[in-house]
C-alpha cells in the first residue's frame, strides 16, 4: 500500500527546491527500504515546506511503516489540514489512530475512504456492531474465505447476539425466549440438566414456540436418552411438518433405537424435504441397511460419496458399503470400499466417537 | 362393562413376572476381602484397572471355590522401579475354599498364595490345567510380574513363573488359556494395555483432574506362550504374529470363528480397533478384524473395548462377538455371519438404547433363565471417579445390565442390584450347583459382590464338565451344542476373570438333551438322550 504512495511528481513541484530534494530522497531511501533515513529526509522537507502536504503524508506513512502509529497522527492530521482531500491521509489516520485505539476517531476517515475492513474493526471497538456485521459482510463478498474478515465477522455476529440476549434477560427474564436462551447456553456448556430445565421451562410458558422441543430433544440425544429424544422429535415434526430437520432428528433417535422401519420413513422425508444433505443420506443408508434393504442403502451411501469426496461422511459411507457387501459375498467389492475407507481415514484422520 | 380384576388375574401376572430369572445380592459368608486398588491424587491408570475373580474348583470337591486378585498399594507418588507393597494382608490376593454349607474359608495361606510378591499391582486371572494333571491352575496378570501357580493337588500351590518363562513384564491384564496349536497342552495369551510407568503418568481433564484416556500413552503387545508340555512355555508372541500388532489391549476370547478347527483370539482394545487374531493352524496367527467387520463400529469408529465376550447369542451355531465399551458407545454387538464374516449388529440386537449411556467391563453371555438363549450380562461403571462433575449425566457407579435374550434380540430386566457400584471383573458360574447360573463381581475399593440367581421357573438345564484326553484335559477349544445351543468350551473372556469351566445349558421345558461335542483333538461325539436337570462329566473317546 505504502509503496503505491510514490510521490514523486508533487516533490517535483514542490515550490521550494530544497525540500523537493529533500522528498526525493526521501522517496529514494524508501525504495531502499532505509526507513530512518525516509523518515529524516521527509521530515526536513516539511521542516523547510510546511505547506507541504505530500511531505507530511509521506512522513506518516514513513512512521506507519516501522509501526510507529503514534509518530505517524500527527503528520497525517497535519497533511489533513492542509489538504483536507488527501484520500491516502485519511486511509492512514484511520489505521493509525485505530491501532492506537482511538476507534471513534478513526471511524470518519475509514469510512471517507471506504476501508470496510478497518472500518467493521472501529465499529466494533465503538459497538456498532450492527454496522460491523454490515461492513464485514460486504468485504467478504469480495474477499470470500479470508481468515481475518471470516473471524471478526463471528466475533461481532457473536457480541450482537449477546447483546441481544443480555438485553432480553434484562428485560424479559421470565419469559420464554429468556429460558430457551439460557438453555441454549447450558447447551453448549455441557451441562444438561439445567438445560432440560429451562426448555421445559420455556416449554411451559410456550409449548406451540418452535424450535423448543428440537433442542430440548437433543438435550436428551446428546446423553442417549432416546426414549425422551424421540418424544420430543416427535412433537417437532408435529409442530413442524415441514422441518428436514426435525425429520433427519426424529429418524436419528429411531434408528439409535433399532427401529429401522419408522427410521426409514423419518429420514426419507427429510431427504424430500431438503434433497441431498449428506447427513440424512448417511442415516439413510443405516437405516436402510438395518432395514435389509441393500439397494436402498446402497444407493443412499454411493449418493454420499457423490456429494462427500474427503469427508468422515465419505469415509464412513466407504465403510458401510464395505459391510453390504461383504455381507453379500461381494469379496473385491467389499475389499474395495474397505480400502477406500482407509484411504480416506489416512487423509482426514478416524471417525472419532460420539 | 368392565371386568372385574381378579385374585386369579393377579395371581397370573406375578407367575409372569417370577418368569424373570431373580439375582438375590448375597454377601459371601466367609469372605471378607476388599479389593484395594489404593486410589491417588496422581491419578495412576492402573487404579482403575483391577480385579479379577475366578470361580473354580481348585480341590476337585464339586463346589466352586473363589480367587480374588488384590491391586496393591499406592504410595502418593510413586518410586521408580514401584514398589507396590503387597506383603501386609490386606494387600494379598486371596482364595477362599467354599464350604458344604454355602460359606467360604480363607485358604490363602494354606494354600502358598499369601503376599504375591512386591512390584506387582494385580490385575487378572487366568485358569487352566497346564500340566493336565487334573487340577486347576492359576495365572495372575499384574502391573509388573505375572505368576504361575501350579496347583499341587494337595490344596498348594507352588510359583512357578519363573520356571515355566510366563513372568512377563509391563502391564497385563486378561489373559486365557487355550490351546492353539491343539496339541493337548494348553497355551497361554496374555492382553497388555499400554506402556506406561509412574514416571510418565499424566493427569488429563484440566481443572477437572481426571484420568487420563488410552491414547495418552504409547500402545504395546500382547503376549502368546506355547505350552511345551514339559511345565515351560515358549513365549512366541513374535514368531507367531502376535507382537506384529501393538494395540491397547485389555480384555481376551476365544473360539474358533470358522470353523476350521483352530482356536481363534478376539481382543479388545481401548480406544481403537479391535483385533482379531485369525489361527492359521501353522503356529501364526493372522489380524484380520477390518477385513471380517469386527474391528470399528458400523459407521467406522474405533471403540473403547474393554471386556469381551465370544459365544454364539442367536443361536445360529456360530460365535458371536460383544464387546463392551464406554457411554456414548454402544456395546459393540457382532454377529458372525459365517464365512468368516461379522456384521456390527449392536442396533438390531436392541443393545443401542440398552448400552448408550453406560460404562461395561466384565461381560458373560449366559441362560440365566434357563430358557435355551444365552442372556447378557454385564459389570458397569465409568472408568473415572469424578465423571459426574464432567458430564452430569453419567455416574461413575453404576447397576450392572442385565439383559435377558429374547429370540437374539436383549431386553433389560432386573438384576436384583439396588445399589450403584464401581464394578469390574465379572464371573460367571453355578456356584450352589444348583442348576442356576450366578455372577460374582468385583468392585473397586469394596467386597465381591453375589448375585445368587433365585431360578424362578420350571425350566431345566445341563451342566457338562468336559474331560479332555487327546484333547487338553480341561476341553478348551471343544465346541458343544445342545439342543440347538452352541458354547466354546472356554473359561476365559469377561474383563480380568476366569468363569467356571462347566458348560451351561438351559433346556426350558425339555426333559433331554442331545449333546454333540467337537473336541479340540478333532474328535465327535454325541450323546443322545441326556436327562436335564443334572452336572455331567463327559470324557472324551480315547479312540475315535
């Protein structure tokens, strides 16, 4: 970015002569990565011009490059009063007064100049994270997978939604929404039985909120409790006939359950309801497969692999028609499958248990 | 209208109920011995590995006598080499001669098995005739030193480990007699978990402070020693293949999968696949446990095997596999499907909703019921003490499972147990003789417990002592069937145990039985017409 900010042509005008060389070799010892003496030279230069706004630009951009962001405010905000335009002025105030942590003030120029990312970094230090969201967004967009904006995307989609529930549990606490919210947070924490308490909680005050029995019911999957899982995937599927994830839930308890059959017909529907998610293809072909139907699980688990080239989803999809067919005497088949599994195991690492 | 609930309609449900087979919890009169496995703050694994119990018939007086092996002491931090004082008694292991009144006396010092030696923090047995001079004898596994006992068949016993080239090292586990190479001399298999030793011990868990899992520490072998016949052993653990395969092994079975009338060796590994060690015939054994289905789960995961057990479920004449594991495991449950082949049937079986939330150590599959299916049986509790505070929805002590077998699939029913235990070893046998079979457990820093099973139907049984003569004399290896059941003749499997080596049979309502034995030695025989309700030595045909 720096080396973008060659000067050169304003230090030719520079009206007096003396500090036009002293900018050129300025310019001169950048290129020579000598960053004291840019930093000398381009401050004598604003020393004999000090209307010279490149020259106070240039010392700050000098002080930025040896991450003296304190050193590079004050030539910036002079740059800036003397040429209020400057967009490079402004790019640099903004990330040197916010690496200072002045995030309020570096917000007017970063946003003069576009600089979304710095910009979304401000806002959340100022906590508009509403607007952060907005920013990173916006940037990923152009920038897909980048690993800096994917984290403070999470980082002030995260600090918005607490803020969201602190102020519901502040404002609300006794209504649903703030027990599903504290379940919610047990949830993740592990700890069950407060969890199972606050959703039968919610689930009292709301019994028709959707999305209450499914996690209450994975509250109880996740301690294989499957009885109580099912009850609660059930009533889902009740509440939501149209959720492929309340089917692919309810078909999971059934078939932790030795109940192929109705497994089956659970995760078929989920599979209507939202075609080829990998997950309910898997189950499926378990399912299936319990069921004794060697076609159908066949089908479900080589779909799988269609979808999953390098996942444990593809692996275990392997591993499964491995079993079919060496339950069909398909020796070669079976070994195939069963070295492919391997492979895969090889690549990505086991399975790891439940 | 409605009809009235009659005395003849409740009358009805209680015989219905009392249908079930009742386990009453008996103390062992006589046995005041408490498995001391000396927990510490450094959390050392093996604390949480011991005991083994062995039910047999050490003076061939008809009634099954009880060996107790002791973990040993545990300073707060270990010395290297460790110590583990075993020499004051309450450190001992212990045999305990059952009297014909149903009580026990201890025989420990009697009978030369008193202070097993410092260095050795015990873990399991193993039994079997050796030397087939017709008296039982003992293999003690231990953190350490293995030992022999011969048994003298004066009521002794002599150490004879060092002799015999069986001492072994590390840390053993199960271990199970059988003969390999069917030459009437019974071999030895020795499990090894990992190698670990006070000075590389870890606690794992954070600020929960916990034991740490398997994969912490590096996998080791197991051990393989031929019996030469003479009163030594040859240990070929290399030469056989057996030592190609590091695993973290803890629990042993045999049987012969398929069928080509060499012993085969099933070991579960924890934490990882479980290995199957197919007998080649030649004196190598080949691990084929991926290539047959019954090394991971059906969806490929690797799993926490600690007992086993390898004993036909379904009837189907061939023996099945049920491995037990860790919560968020299911038992793994699999069925031999012939032609060497297993399929992971723990979902079908019913053994998902019966196993997913529970800790399984010693396992047996046996007719508790008498009702010609063998019923499972299982000693449960989580490996580390303070796993509720973890994850509060498990327990570190549990009930024991019993699942009674319906057609091969299980169902729960009562054990009889009421109170939570920290259980490990599981032994299975009929220790009042009277055609009912019983489990003793072991539990960690507590007694053995008695599961007396009450009967509770009119259902028969058969009880078959074999009597090997070209075969190995205890008729390890041989393959029974009665009445459309099948059992390898066997008194190894469960976790760290040794069952009694009588064959049960139950024949619900017939009155006979038609006995068909495959001895080790290649011979068949069968018997026709056997009345139930009776123990029967059967003595294999010297001629065939």
């Amino acid at each position: 970015m720096i080396q973008l900010l060659l000067f050169a042509w304003f230090a030719a005008q520079a009206a007096n002569s003396s500090a036009a060389e002293h900018m050129r070799a300025g310019l001169q010892a950048r290129q020579q990565h000598q960053a004291d003496v840019e930093i000398e030279e381009f401050r004598k230069a604003t020393e004999l011009d000090p209307n010279l706004a490149d020259a106070f630009v240039n010392l700050g951009a000098a002080h930025m490059e040896k991450h003296d962001y304190g050193a590079a405010i004050a030539p910036l905000k002079r740059a800036l009063e003397l040429s209020p335009d400057l967009p490079a002025a402004h790019q640099f105030l903004g990330y040197a007064l916010l690496a200072q942590g002045y995030a309020a003030e570096a917000i007017p120029h970063l946003e003069r100049v576009g600089a979304q990312d710095a910009l979304g970094i401000a806002q959340i230090e100022t906590g508009q994270l509403t607007e952060a969201v907005a920013n990173f967004s916006a940037v990923l967009a152009k920038r897909p997978g980048d690993p800096d904006l994917l984290y403070y995307l999470g980082h002030a989609s995260g600090l918005l939604s607490k803020n969201a529930i602190d102020t519901l549990l502040a404002a609300h606490p006794d209504s649903a929404r703030a027990h599903q919210a504290l379940a919610e947070n047990y949830f993740v924490l592990r700890q069950m039985p407060q969890a199972e308490k606050e959703y039968q909680e919610a689930l009292r005050l709301r019994p028709e909120l959707p999305g209450l029995h499914l996690e209450l019911g994975q509250v109880y999957a996740s301690s294989a409790q499957w009885p109580k899982a099912e009850d609660q995937f059930r009533t889902e599927t009740k509440l939501q006939p149209g959720s492929a994830e309340a089917a692919y839930r309810l078909g999971s308890a059934l078939l932790q359950q030795g109940k192929p059959r109705e497994a089956r017909a659970e995760l078929e529907r989920s599979n209507q309801l939202k075609p080829e998610m990998p997950e309910t293809l898997y189950s499926l072909g378990k399912a299936a497969s319990l069921d004794g139907d060697s076609a159908a699980a066949e089908q479900a688990w080589t779909k799988v692999i269609d979808l999953e080239k390098e996942t444990s989803l593809a692996a275990q999809s392997h591993f499964g028609l491995a079993a079919l067919y060496r339950k069909q005497g398909k020796t070669t088949q079976a070994q195939h499958e069963l070295q492919e599994f391997q492979k895969l195991q090889g690549a990505i690492g086991p399975p790891r248990s439940e | 209208m409605v009809r009235r609930f009659t005395r003849r309609d409740f009358l009805g449900g209680a015989a219905l109920a009392a249908a079930s087979p009742i386990f009453e919890v008996k103390p062992l009169r006589g046995i005041d011995f408490i498995l001391q496995n000396s927990p510490t703050p450094q959390k050392y694994l093996i604390e949480t590995m011991p005991g083994g119990v062995a039910l047999f018939d050490y003076n061939n007086d008809g009634l099954l006598d009880i060996f107790l092996v002791n973990g040993g002491k545990i300073a707060n931090t270990l010395h290297v080499p460790e110590n583990f004082d075993r020499a004051a008694p309450r450190y001992w292991n212990r045999l305990y001669r059952q009297n014909r009144d149903g009580s026990f006396s201890d025989v420990t010092e009697a009978a030369g098995l008193a202070h097993a030696g410092n260095a050795n923090y015990g873990m399991g047995v193993a039994v079997g005739d050796y030397d087939n001079d017709g008296y039982p004898d003992l293999f003690v596994t231990s953190y350490g030193k293995n030992i022999l006992y011969h048994n003298n068949g004066d009521g002794t016993f002599t150490d004879v480990a060092a002799k015999a080239g069986v001492a072994g090292g590390g840390w053993s586990v199960s271990a199970g007699f059988f003969d390999y190479d069917n030459d009437g001399h019974l071999d030895l298999f020795v499990t090894r978990y990992m190698e670990w030793d006070a000075d590389h011990s870890k606690i794992c868990g954070g600020d929960w402070h916990t034991y740490c899992p398997p994969a912490a520490f590096p996998a080791t072998t197991c051990l393989l020693y031929r019996n030469r016949g003479d009163g030594t052993f040859e240990d070929v653990s290399e030469r056989s293949g057996i030592a190609a395969k590091k695993g973290r092994a803890l629990g042993v079975a045999f049987a012969d999968y398929d069928g080509d009338g060499f012993t085969d060796i099933f070991v579960s590994n924890d934490g990882m696949q479980q290995y199957l060690f197919h007998n080649n015939g030649d004196g190598t054994f080949k691990e084929c446990a991926l290539d047959s289905g019954a090394g991971l789960t059906s969806d490929g995961k690797g799993l926490s095997g600690m007992g086993i057990v390898f004993q036909d479920y379904d009837n189907d004449g061939r023996p099945d596999v049920i491995v037990t594991e860790l919560p968020r495991e299911l038992y793994g449950l699999y069925h031999n499907d012939g032609g060497g082949a297993f399929s992971y049937q723990s979902l079908e079986t019913g053994l998902g909703t019966l196993t997913s939330g529970s800790s399984g150590w010693g396992v047996g599959l046996e007719d508790f019921d008498n009702d010609g299916w063998k019923d499972l049986f299982v000693a449960q509790s989580h490996v580390l003490d303070n796993v509720q505070q973890i994850d509060a929805s498990l327990r570190y002590k549990e009930l024991p499972l019993l699942a009674l077998n319906h057609n091969g699939r299980f169902e729960r029913a009562d054990s009889g147990v009421i109170t939570p235990l920290a259980a490990r070893g599981a032994a299975f046998g009929d220790i009042n003789n009277d055609g009912w079979m019983d489990v003793v457990l072991s539990t960690l820093g507590g007694p053995p417990v008695l599961l007396l099973n009450r009967g509770g139907s009119t259902n028969r049984w058969l009880s078959l002592t074999l009597r090997g003569t070209r075969s190995n004399r205890d008729g390890y290896g041989a393959r029974v069937r009665v009445n459309g059941q099948t059992r390898e003749a066997t008194s190894s499997g469960s976790y760290v145990c040794a069952s009694d080596k009588r064959l049960h049979f139950g024949l619900g309502s017939a009155e006979k039985a038609s006995v068909e034995i495959l001895w080790p030695s290649g011979r068949k025989q069968v018997l026709n017409d056997v009345r139930g309700n009776q123990f029967l030595e059967v003595r294999e045909p010297e001629k065939p």
